[in-house]
C-alpha cells in the first residue's frame, strides 16, 4: 500500500480545483487531478510533481455515468486507499432569474454540479467504507447558503450540493467517513472572470463591498477545504462552512 495519503480532486485543472491539489501537495499527499482538459490538467501536473504530489491526470467528465468510479475503483487496486475526495468540479453557465432560465441550462448545470457531485461520492464510498475511514469535501457555494440575483440554476445546484452532503455525513459516519460543504463567496477565477468583468463598476464595487474583507484568492477556499479533510477537523462532519470573507454575516 502507498504510505503517502490519497486525495481525488476534481475540477484541479484551474481556479479553487488547483490551488487546492497544491496544498494537498504541499501537505505530503499524493493528488489525483480530475477535470476534462488534459491540457489545463497538465498545468497543474507540473506543479504537483514540482512539489512531490502528483498521483496521476484524469481527464474525464464527473457526471458521466462510471467515469469517476472506474477511476476510484483503478487508484484503489493500485495504491491501497483513497483518503479523502474533494468534489469541486462545477460550472457556472448563466447568470439568469427561473423564467429566463433555459431547459438546456437547468439540465446541464445540475448534471455537472449536482448529479456530478453524487458520482463522485459515490466513487469514492465503497473505497472509503472498506478501510473504515475517508473525508469528502465538496465544493457548494454562498449562493447555496442564501438567496441571490440571478441564480435560476446555480443557486438551486449548490443548495443541492449541501443537503446532499449532510446526508452523507448521517449515512457514512458509521464508517468513519466525514463529509462536510465548503461555500466560498466570490474569487475571481476562469468561472466568473468574464461575468466580473462584464458588470457595470457600481456594480462591481457593491459586491466587493458586500465581501467586508474584499474578494477572496483560490487559496482561502483551498486552505478551509484542507483542513476539513485533515485528522484536525475529525469531529467536524455534516457542516457547510462559509469561507467568504463576511458575505453572510450581513
Ligand atoms: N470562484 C468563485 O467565486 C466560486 C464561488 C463559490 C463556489 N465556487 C465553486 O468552486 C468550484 C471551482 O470553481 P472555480 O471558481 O475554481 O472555477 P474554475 O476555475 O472554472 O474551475 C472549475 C473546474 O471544474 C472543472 N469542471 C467543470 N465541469 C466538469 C466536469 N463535468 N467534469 C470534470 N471537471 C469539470 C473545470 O475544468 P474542465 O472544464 O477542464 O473540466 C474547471 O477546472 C465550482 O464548483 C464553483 O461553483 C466558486
């Protein structure tokens, strides 16, 4: 069995998906970096392997039927376990209220952010149950937590994602395995770059200021995710921590 722990992370190609494999790399974890663009995977291969980390590249789609529990099931034969699974892969297509809200978009953003959320854990459970130990970090968001403009898909998708995950946390904690909801506000990542940019200054101004500590950096949801799959936070599961500088304590 590899004696280096294991950590899946889906999304790793950019944004909060690679600074997180960087900290797990950093850490002394081994990181099997998930996202469909080889190219964009390759990225942070090198900086994994720069930092001793790198497990492998999984070029694959999280919502995929099988994709993601071939890939467990493949890492688990090979290394002996899987320690902890950050589900963070998402997207984010519009930016509109229900009525505008299009079948197309409804559907896709809830295969990937819901329904790929689901696949992933579901990957990783079995693996987890077997050695009676494993955390689960999914990636849901302030827009799951509270209401916001323009959310007609996203917002109900990551809603989704935290009451998914503290059903994880009730079924699995017989098995020692944690599941626990990080909920970043806004950082400016490939997600939301063009949507920030594209918002009139006032605008722009009033959302930084509704951060009361400003906008985040991909690293302040990575260090929280950490955390939650570190043996520091073994008493935590079932929660969705806001890492937001203060968007919700208005
Ligand atoms: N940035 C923010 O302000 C913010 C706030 C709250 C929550 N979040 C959440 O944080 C997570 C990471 O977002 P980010 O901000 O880091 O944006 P990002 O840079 O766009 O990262 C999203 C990653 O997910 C991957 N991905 C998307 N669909 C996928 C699929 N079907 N299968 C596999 N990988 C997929 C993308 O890579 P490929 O396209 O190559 O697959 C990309 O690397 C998302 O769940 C997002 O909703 C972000």
């Amino acid at each position: 069995m590899t004696e280096q722990r294991i950590v899946l992370v889906t999304g790793a190609g950019s944004g909060i998906g690679r600074a997180t494999a960087e900290r797990f790399a950093r850490e002394g974890w081994r990181v099997v970096a998930i996202g469909r663009r080889a190219g964009k995977l390759a990225e942070t291969a090198a900086a994994l392997t720069a930092a001793g980390g790198l497990c492998e590249t999984a070029p694959l789609d999280v919502a995929e039927p099988g994709a993601m529990a071939e890939l467990a099931t493949r890492v688990a034969a090979e290394h002996g376990r899987i320690d902890a699974l950050v589900a963070n892969a998402g997207i984010a297509y519009a930016r509109e209220a229900a009525l505008e809200t299009t079948d197309e978009d409804w559907n896709e953003t809830l295969r990937i952010n819901l329904t790929g959320v689901h696949r992933s854990c579901t990957a990783v459970l079995p693996h987890m149950i077997a050695r009676g130990a494993g955390a689960i970090v999914t990636v849901a968001s302030i827009a799951g937590q509270v209401g916001m403009a323009r959310r007609g898909s996203y917002g109900p998708s990551k809603a989704g994602v935290i009451g998914y995950t503290r059903n994880l946390a009730i079924d699995y904690a017989p098995h020692g395995i944690r599941a626990n909801a990080v909920c970043p506000g806004f950082i400016e990542t490939d997600i939301n770059r063009a949507s920030l940019a594209a918002l009139p200054r006032e605008e722009y101004a009033a959302l930084v200021a509704k951060h009361p500590l400003g906008l985040g950096r991909p690293e302040d949801a990575a260090a929280a995710i950490f955390f939650l799959c570190s043996d520091d936070a073994r008493w935590i599961t079932g929660v969705d921590l806001s890492v937001d500088g203060g968007f919700t304590a208005w």
